[in-house]
C-alpha cells in the first residue's frame, strides 16, 4: 500500500492555526494540537470581550456624568430622572462626552431642569 501523505489543504489549515498562535508563550505556538487549542480559546474570549467592551463603556459614561454631578449636588439617578421627565432625550455617551467637553454644558442643563 502507498503510503498517505498529507495533502496541502491540511498542512495549510495547520500553518493558519499556527500563524494566528504566533507569539503564545512556549508550545501553545509551535504544537498544532495545544495552538489550536489556544486559538479557539481566545476567539471565545474576543467574543465575550467584545460584549463586556460595551458594558465598560455604559459603566464609565455613568461614573463621569455622576462625578460632574455631584458638583452641583445632585446625583446621577436623580438626573437621568430629571431629563426624562423635562423630555431631554440624550444618550449617556452624548451627555459624557459634553461634560467632558463643555464645562457649562451640565450648569445649562441643570438650570433648564430646574425651571
């Protein structure tokens, strides 16, 4: 019997798996079984990491729209319900990054609020 070598889609399919292991510490980019491994693993941890991203932004939008407005003695749920209430419909992001950028943008919003 002719002896079977392997063929070029399967060599290719291993140097992609090995390429994408390039820089892993120690076998788990030279060995094709412990790269593989290693390989699927972090594409888990790149999709779950890409939905934890999301939740980190939302998290620090919070942090810095209730640290600006604690300036002005108020706090961030009592804001949020502010705005909903006067219907001042502004993302959170949107609402961060002016603080963040204008220092009397929340003073000018707070004092519509108010009135």
């Amino acid at each position: 019997m002719i002896r079977s070598r392997p063929n070029v889609s399967s060599r290719n399919r291993r140097k992609k798996i090995l390429k994408e292991a390039k820089g892993y510490y120690g076998a788990r980019s030279k060995l094709f079984k412990t790269a593989k491994q290693s390989v699927i693993k972090s594409y888990q941890y790149s999709y779950i990491d890409r939905k934890k991203k999301k939740r980190n932004f939302r998290k620090n939008w919070i942090i810095r729209i209730n640290a600006a407005s604690r300036k002005y003695n108020i706090n961030y749920s009592k804001l949020i319900y502010l705005l909903k209430k006067n219907n001042i419909l502004i993302n959170r992001k949107l609402l961060c990054n002016n603080i963040i950028n204008n220092e009397n943008y929340l003073n000018n919003i707070i004092k519509i609020i108010k009135n």
